[in-house]
C-alpha cells in the first residue's frame, strides 16, 4: 500500500512513499498515515490516472492536497509530419562529460514542475532532483538515450516495456525558445524512435504549462488522459511501534 520511493529518499535524505490505492478498496488511511510516520516517512504522494470521487474524497478528508495535474499526450509517428532539421548539425547524444553542462542547464528549467510547487520541497530540493534525472539519463538509468543542443536544452527518450515510446523530459532554455530548438529536439526524438522500431510515443506535461501544451498539440499529439498527483507532509516525529506492527 505504502512502498517507500528509495532514490527520492536517498537523494533529499528525507523518507518519502508512495501510497497506491484501488478504486472500490476499503482502507483505513489514518492509520497507514500513523504507521507511516512511525516508520519515518517524511512524505507520501499518490498518483490517479482517473477522476475516482471517493478516493479523491477520502485523500483530501486525509490531509493530501493535489499536487500536480498531467496532461498526457500520445503521438502515432506515422501522422507526424513536421519535419524540423535545420538545426540537425547541432544536435548530439549526450555523453558522460556534457553531465555537468546539461546540469547547469537543467537547473531551474522545469518552474511548471509539482517539484517548485508543491511546499514539501525547497527550490534547491527541486534543481537537485532534475539535475540528478539528467545524471542518470545520460548514464542510461532513467532514460535509452539524450539528445542536446549545446547550452540550449535538451530531450531523454525511453522504450517502454510494452513497445512504446516516451519523452521524459524535454527544455530549452527561456532566453533560446521560439526559435526551433523544441521542434528539432522533438523531430530527433521521434526520428530516433522510429529507429528502434517504436510507432506511439507519449509524453507528460503540466495543465498549468500552457505553452507546453499548445507547443504539443501543433506538432500533433492529441490528449490520451491526465493524472492527479496528491501530497501529504507528515509529522517528523516517530511513533513507538507496537509489535507484529
């Protein structure tokens, strides 16, 4: 019910779960949110790909407040036609030594983010979660392989287990947009993808990222769902377990 997000915890040094619910599941989510914080966890999120009033209901009845609302979007590479490659000769795959370049530049680039939104997390907290994404992007951990544009911005693209295809991150820098640079990245992206045999692609972003959601819907993707993310920061001080707890 409650598994514990190792890597978030890891890197914030602080104690972080998710909690996965079941729509029609009774649960006592009092009590899991005391045995959590007995355990140490520091925070809980949830994650709902659909609109379940009753969870939403009893999340909020809970102390959980929403997070973050996604939009995800789907792409069938066969319907996309805007071809962008006038910046293909500088585009490149990210290497180990561009780590520290795509750092910098990943560092508060992502403001629509739950991550500088949601009061759990510092600023600081929120630029060293997506400086360490990149990291291990580029290290092939969390992402196939990273497109950049020098000093720019930059795309990581993952196979999925079922054969599809997904856009974790993509972000040009504010002083570098609505010049290209998104179109191109995105065109290598999907060029890439078809490479390895992939024919959907989907990718996430923020409903209160208005630019970003346009900037895909004329490109072609169209809306597949959304999701609603909750948080809920508990108490920092540790119960005493009971036994067979």
């Amino acid at each position: 019910m409650i598994k514990e997000l190792t890597w978030d915890t890891e890197l914030l040094d602080k104690k972080i779960g998710r909690l996965s619910l079941q729509s029609g599941q009774l649960v006592d989510l009092g009590s899991l949110i005391i045995k959590a914080e007995a355990q140490g966890f520091r925070y809980l999120t949830c994650r709902m790909r659909s609109q379940d009033s009753t969870i939403i209901r009893l999340l909020e009845s809970s102390g959980f407040y929403l997070s973050d609302i996604g939009v995800i979007f789907t792409l069938k590479l066969a319907d996309f036609h805007i071809r962008n490659r006038s910046h293909g000769d500088i585009i490149f795959v990210a290497a180990s030594e561009d780590i520290p370049m795509l750092q910098k530049t990943a560092k508060s680039l992502f403001l629509h983010s739950r991550f500088y939104h949601d009061p759990f997390y510092s600023k600081e907290e929120a630029n060293r979660i997506f400086q360490a994404w990149i990291e291990n992007s580029v290290r092939g951990n969390g992402a196939d392989v990273v497109f950049h544009i020098r000093n720019t911005g930059f795309i990581t693209c993952r196979k999925n287990v079922r054969g599809t295809g997904e856009i974790i991150l993509v972000g040009i820098k504010k002083s570098e947009r609505a010049k290209g640079f998104g179109t191109a990245l995105i065109t290598a992206a999907l060029d890439w993808f078809l490479s390895q045999g992939i024919s959907t692609v989907s990718v996430r972003t923020q409903l209160r990222n208005i630019n970003s959601i346009r900037f895909y819907q004329n490109l072609g993707f169209y809306i597949q769902g959304y999701d609603l993310i909750f948080g809920r920061i508990l108490k920092t001080y540790n119960y005493p377990m009971k036994k067979n707890q």
